[in-house]
C-alpha cells in the first residue's frame, strides 16, 4: 500500500495519441461521421476504425445510425461518460504537469 | 521546436465554407439578380435569390459530404449562425427591394436625375452589407472581399452612370469564378485523399 500522496494515474484509454485526437475534435462539435473524422484527423481507415470501435465498446463515443435522403448516415457523438472521463483526463494532465517549469 | 498548429472549433466552423458552393450559389444569385435588372422583371430579379441559397443544403449533401464527410456543430454555434443567416437574409433581400422600388419611384417621376444616378450604386452597397455579415457569420474571410468589391463597382456605377446592375453583374462573375475555383480544389483533393487512404 503505498505511503501518503501518489502520482494520479492517467487513463489509459483516452491517453493514446490517436484516440486523443479523435476525442478532441468530437468534443469540439456535436456529433460526427466516419468520413469526417477520417479527414480531420489524418489517421488511416484501419486505424480509425479500430480506434472507434475501442471508444465505442467503452461506452465512451456513441454511435447513431439515420437515413438521409434515402442513404445510411452513422454519425458519433461523445457519450456523458465520455465527457466526464475527458474532463477528469483534463484534470489529470494538468495536475501533473502543473509542477513543471514554462 | 516543431511548427504545430492547434485546431480550434473556429477553425473546423471555417474550413467548412471552403469548398466553394455557398460562393457559386451566391453568384447565381446575383448574377440573375443584375440580369433581371436589366430587363423587363426588374424588381423582381431580386425574389429568386433566396432560391439559391435554398439549394446550398441538398447540393452540401450531394456534392460535398461524401467526400468531406458530416460535421454537425455545437447547438450553441447552429443557433448563432441560423439566427445570423436568417437576419442577413432578411436584411439582404428586404433593404434590396425598399431600395430597388425607390429607385424606381425616381426614375419615374424623372425630376431628379442625379438622385437618381446616385440609388443606382445602392443595391450593391446593401449586397455588401449583407455580405459582410455573411462573412463575419461563416469566419470566411472572402465574402469581406466580395464587399469590398461591391461598394467599390457602386462607385463605379455612380460616378460613370452605369447602372445597378453593372456592379452586380462584374461582382457576380467574379465570385462564380472564386467558387468555381475552390470547389475543384476541394474536388481535387479530394480524390487524392480517396487514392491515398
């Protein structure tokens, strides 16, 4: 059992830098598609796809399906517990890094 | 150090106008617009410029979504530029036709020539009004331009009695053209992007 204060861990999901990325801009707007993403972003297909599927299975992106003018559109949108999971990431990060010198 | 460039909301908010569709569109509109002027419609040109901009959404998502993908902003952000767009709409078109059956009322009566000289610059001063709302509203820098564009062919249309639809018309073309340019730049690229991932 560790002896008083520790370093606060960093959540492991959200901490990897593809995923970041991806939940930065889907906390920038409401919600988002596949395609979108892939563009702002940068990533591959493959890896976006994965890393989607990770967010998604932990509940921390949703993902809604509707048709539009006939045609499938998906669209992801973080969940409330994806909120609360980036602002405790937020909160994490800055604690860490506020004893480091600018 | 590294040449980093953080991507803000007002970033994505402005790279979402540069595919050049709300340009073509706005050029049609006031193309037709100066084209009408000049015949027998008149006034009326001015009704069909809404239409164009009503096309700006089914085209979006026919031309430019399946390539840019979907986006839909922050409710706070869809608010603000609906009540914006709407208001520039209204005032747009409503200070055009006050300005269009003045002009008309002058030329009527005939009586005063040089008022009448001087109308003829407004409607493309109040375009520019609402071209530079539209451009503050979409972040995107260019319709300023436009603007500046449309006050500067009023003077020239004042000064060289040349009539109102003169600097609509040139404005027009030119803005067409803009639009024309940036969508194939958006197509373009877009296609490198399909080929590439």
């Amino acid at each position: 059992m560790p002896f008083g204060p520790t370093i606060p861990e960093v959540d492991v999901l959200l901490h990897e830098p593809a995923r970041l990325r991806v939940l930065a801009l889907l906390a920038m707007v409401e919600r988002a598609d596949f395609m979108y993403l892939l563009r702002k972003t940068g990533l591959s297909r493959g890896n976006l796809s994965v890393q989607m599927s990770k967010l998604e299975a932990a509940g921390i992106v949703h993902l809604e399906r509707e048709l539009v003018d006939r045609r499938p559109r998906t669209t992801y949108f973080l969940s409330e517990a994806g909120l609360d999971a980036l602002r405790d990431y937020k909160r994490t990060l800055l604690s860490l890094l506020e004893p480091f010198p600018d | 150090m590294a040449n980093t460039q953080i991507l803000t909301e007002r970033d994505l908010f402005r790279s979402f106008w540069d595919d050049g569709l709300l340009d073509i569109l706005t050029g049609m509109a006031l193309l037709l617009a100066g084209v009408g002027w000049q015949s027998e419609i008149g006034a009326l040109a001015v009704v069909q410029a809404p239409l164009w901009i009503v096309l700006w959404g089914p085209l979006r998502r026919l031309v430019v979504e399946p390539r840019a993908g979907f986006v839909r902003f922050s409710l706070a952000r869809r608010k603000r530029i609906t009540r914006g767009l709407a208001a520039t709409l209204a005032l747009g078109v409503g200070l055009f036709a006050v300005v269009v059956l003045a002009a008309l009322v002058v030329r009527e009566r005939g009586a005063l020539p040089t008022l009448g000289q001087a109308v003829d610059g407004l409607p493309a001063v109040l375009v520019a009004v609402a071209a530079v709302l539209a451009g503050l509203l979409t972040g995107a820098r260019r319709f300023h331009a436009y603007a500046l564009g449309l006050v500067a062919g009023a003077a020239v249309t004042v000064v060289f009695a040349l009539g109102p639809a003169f600097p609509l018309v040139v404005v027009a073309l030119a803005v067409i053209a803009v639009g024309v340019t940036l969508l194939g730049r958006f197509l373009r690229a877009a296609r490198a992007f399909r080929e590439a991932s």
